[in-house]
C-alpha cells in the first residue's frame, strides 16, 4: 500500500523535499564545515531542527556549531537528553539546545521557555518532530542521514522561506570560495564589522588567517539627492567588491603594507583577503606618538608620485580594471552638508529657506582650491583602518585596510583625518608633530613641494571632515539608534574649532559661530 501521508519536513525516510538544498559531505570534517558554515550566519530568532535517526550524526553537527560560536574547539557540549535544554550564554548570540526524544508532551516545550529564548538568541533542537506543533513556522530544517561511507553524511537543508534560503545559498557561496583558494578547510569564525552594512569573518588555515568581506549590493531604490544622482553616487563611495580588490592591490605595487587578495567573487560581492593581524595603533584608546607618526610617513611616501586613475583588476579575481572617482567639490559640498541635514536640527538650530545656499557660498571657493591637487585619498586613513606590525621596521610597520573608497583628491585629506582622528583625542602637540613630520618627508620625496598650499588645503579638508562627520554621528545616532557616536561629537566639535583658526577659512568660522552647539 503506498504512503499517502503528506511530505514532512520532520520525516528523515521521506522523498527529497520540494525546495531542499541537498548537499553530500564524504567525512566527519566536512560535516563540521558546513555546521560552522551555518554558525556564522545565525541570529536571534532562528531556530535549527535537526532530523534523523540515532547515530546519524545530529550531535555532531550541534557540537560543531555549538563550538563555532564558542569559538572554543574543546567546549564541552553535553547531551541534553534528560535535563531537555542546556544553555549557552554566548556573545554576541546565547544559544539553547534542545533535545526533545524524552517530551511527554508538547506543551513541555511551552515551559522550556522556547518563545523567550527565541527573542534574543537562537535555538538548535533535536528530535523536534516530537513537539512538532509548538515549533515556529520559520525554522531551518536539516536532516541527515548515512552515507555512502560510515562517516559519510547526506544532508538536505529545508528553507521555510526566502530570507533562509538567500542566507544558505551566501553561506554556501562564501564555503565554494574559500575551498578555491590556499585556505581549503580552513575554520570560519564571526568578526566584529564597522559602520558599514558590510560583514567581515575571519577565516583560519594552517599558516595563514584572512579577512573574508561580504559586501552586499546596497538597496536599488535609493532616494535621489540631486542631479538625478543618490547620495552614494554623489560622494563616489564604491558599491562593488572590485575596488577592494583593486585598490589595495594597487597599494601593494607601491610597496605599501596592504592585504593580499587570495580568492574574489566580485559579481557575488566576496572578497577572500589577508589578515594583517590585530596590532592598533592606540594604547588603552591614546594614540602612541611613534605610531602615528610612522603612518603620517606612509602617506608621505604614497603622496610622492600622484596615483594612476585606472586600477587593474587581477587576472584570477576576474581580470579588468576600477578606475577611481576624483574627489570634486560637489561631493565635498555634499558630504559637508551632512551638517544641515542632521547636526543642525538635532542641536536645536534652524534651517529656514537659503541656509543651505548661504552654506554652500562659503564652502565652494574653499573647496576649488582644495581640489586642485590630485593625489590619493584614501577617504578613512583614521585609528580603525591601521594595524601596527610590531617586529616589523620603517613603514612597513603600518598596513592599511579598508580603503575600497579611495579617490583621487586633495592629499592634504587623509592627514587631516589621522591627526584629528575622530574616535580618539589626538592632543595638539601630537596633531603638530605628525603635519611636521609628514610635510618633512613630502620634501624628501617631492621636489618643489609647496607646503604652504598644504596647509591651507590642510585647514579645508579637515574642517569639511568634521563638519561631514558630525552629520554622520548624528545620523548613526538618530536614524540608526546607534547612540554610542554621540559621544565623539564634542572632540569633533574641537577639531573643527581647530582648523577654523586658518586665516583662509575666517569667513567660514564666522557662519560656524554660534551653530555647534555644546551638547553631545
């Protein structure tokens, strides 16, 4: 007689479920990738069910997820058969595991706080097919089932929707990547991201750690600002995964400490890179002066012949070439009105009808003079994008990262933004010594620099970083309930006091006065 009864997701004997992505792993190690594979994309709220028969493998995909998010190889991992639920309080996700062959009935299930659980973390069940009815519609189904070998294991992964399914299939990608490269098998493991909607893991194999960089597309319906541009395109921030791969492959042709690029899916926004280590170039959040000063030397030795406009793109990452946008006054007008968009309202100013054009009065002259050097701008040359190699000597001692945004601008740009760096209080006397030592070396290495100019474009730059950047904080603060950035404001606000001094930007300090504020 045939089974009538319809396709469950909880039946292990079942016909392949419609929508499952089936994947085969030949040994125990390749169930244990694909265990941390799905670690790294957990959140709160998912909830994993495991379904197969004993010894199929279940408990040896919850130890290895268990001990991803750990990030703890020897973390103990208990059965919890008979207590029901055994609890991680991990960070930044707390897990519950569940083991449900004892439940009676399933409204236990309801008294083992699940629901609760499921509000802040992630919940990975076992035998759930035994409280079937009290489980939330969105979980993850995973069954697995023997293989061809005794470690063997046939696994299928039963997306209830969309999201689940896009998540997998990225998670999958970044696996496809990594086992393309030098690092095949190597251990995922979380890494805490920036600003960005970008996500970053570390990536770990026997001789060598890289950085892996998701960077998603941004959304396609995007406000248009003006002249029927967004505000991205406006300011020329890089959309694609091609200009990481270019830039700081470009950056390593001169000789500056950047990251290699083992492995990229450009179309897919994948970025396999190397991982310079962890060193800061702050202690206990203070800048340390020969830190600083060995990356004020990197720019001058980057400042010493002006960059090509068209990167080339490595033949194994796709091959072609990114060109770099020109940091011009319109987009500097534009990250500088950040000001009046957030700032200003937020400190209880006004903005009435011809602000804004009264602003951009002051600042365009200001800002054609500034734009007639054309160099590198590495737009983020600030405490977060260096890594100090101790051991290492001269300017090899500084690598940069995170410099896909990179332009061609006013040098005077990324000075400003290492010495009034906006996450750190960066004394005066320290601020003095690194423009010192910068225009120092730029006579060194460029005949005929005009070091005067580069103060004066100093003075400018740095007044429209401030003035972009506390538009920024107050944004991160006010639209994306990131309030920890309001406490940066008041050094910001002493940053653009300091640069205001310049007798070029008077008229500026004059429109300035009486509109900072002194809350932050």
């Amino acid at each position: 007689m045939s089974d009538t009864r319809p396709a469950s997701p909880f039946r292990d004997d079942a016909e392949p479920f419609a929508g499952a992505i089936s994947l085969a792993c030949p040994d125990e190690a390749a169930t244990v990738r694909l265990a941390e594979d799905i670690a790294v994309m957990l959140r709160p709220g998912d909830c994993l069910c495991l379904v197969g028969d004993l010894g199929a493998g279940k408990s040896t995909f919850a130890r290895a997820l268990l001990r991803a998010l750990a990030d703890d190889p020897e973390l103990e991992v208990p059965s919890p058969t008979f207590t029901l639920v055994q609890s991680y309080p991990l960070e930044p996700l707390p897990v519950a595991h569940f083991d449900l062959y004892r439940l009676e009935d399933e409204e236990e299930l309801d008294e083992l706080g699940l629901d609760e659980i499921l509000e802040t973390g992630a919940a990975l069940i076992e035998w759930p097919e035994r409280g079937a009815s009290r489980l939330p519609e969105n979980r993850l189904v995973l069954r697995i089932a023997a293989g061809d070998t005794p470690q063997a294991r046939k696994i299928a992964l039963l997306p209830p929707d969309e999201d689940w399914r896009t998540r997998l299939e990225r998670t999958l990608a970044i696996r496809r990547l990594i086992e393309g490269t030098a690092l095949a098998g190597a251990l995922r493991r979380r890494f805490q991201g920036d600003a960005s909607a970008r996500r970053f893991e570390t990536v770990r194999a026997s001789g060598a750690d890289a950085i892996l960089i998701d960077s998603t597309p941004p959304p396609q319906q995007q406000p248009v600002l003006r002249d029927g541009l967004t505000y991205r395109q406006l300011v020329h921030l890089a959309d694609g995964v091609d200009a990481v791969v270019a830039v700081t492959e470009a950056l390593r042709a001169r000789e500056i400490c950047a990251p290699r690029t083992y492995g990229a899916d450009i179309a897919g926004g994948l970025v396999l890179q190397e991982d310079l280590g962890r060193g800061k170039v702050l202690e206990a959040g203070r800048p340390v002066a020969e830190r600083y000063l060995a990356a004020a030397g990197v720019l001058a030795r980057l400042h010493g012949a002006p960059p090509q406009a068209d990167l080339p793109i490595p033949d194994a990452c796709g091959g072609g070439s990114y060109r770099l946008s020109r940091f011009d006054p319109r987009a500097m007008l534009v990250e500088a009105e950040l000001f009046l968009h957030w700032y200003l309202p937020r400190m209880g100013g006004e903005v009435p009808d011809g602000l804004a054009e009264t602003f951009a009065g002051w600042w365009r002259p200001l800002f054609e003079r500034a734009a007639q050097d054309r160099n590198w701008v590495l737009r983020d040359y600030h405490s977060p994008n260096l890594i100090w190699r101790e051991g290492e000597s001269g300017d090899d001692r500084i690598a940069l990262v995170d410099t896909q945004d990179a332009m061609i601008g006013p040098a005077a740009y990324d000075l400003a933004s290492l010495a009034m760096d906006a996450r750190v209080d960066v004394p005066q006397e320290l601020e003095r010594q690194l423009v010192e030592h910068y225009i120092a070396r730029r006579h060194a290495v460029s005949p005929g620099f005009d070091a005067a100019a580069f103060r004066r474009d100093y003075a400018i730059m740095g007044a429209q970083r401030a003035t972009k950047i506390l538009g920024i904080f107050t944004r991160l603060a006010v639209r994306d309930r990131k309030p920890g950035y309001l406490v940066h404001l008041p050094r910001v606000r002493e940053y653009l006091a300091r640069c205001l001094r310049h007798p070029e930007l008077a008229d500026l300090a004059g429109w300035f006065d009486g509109r900072l504020g002194e809350t932050g």
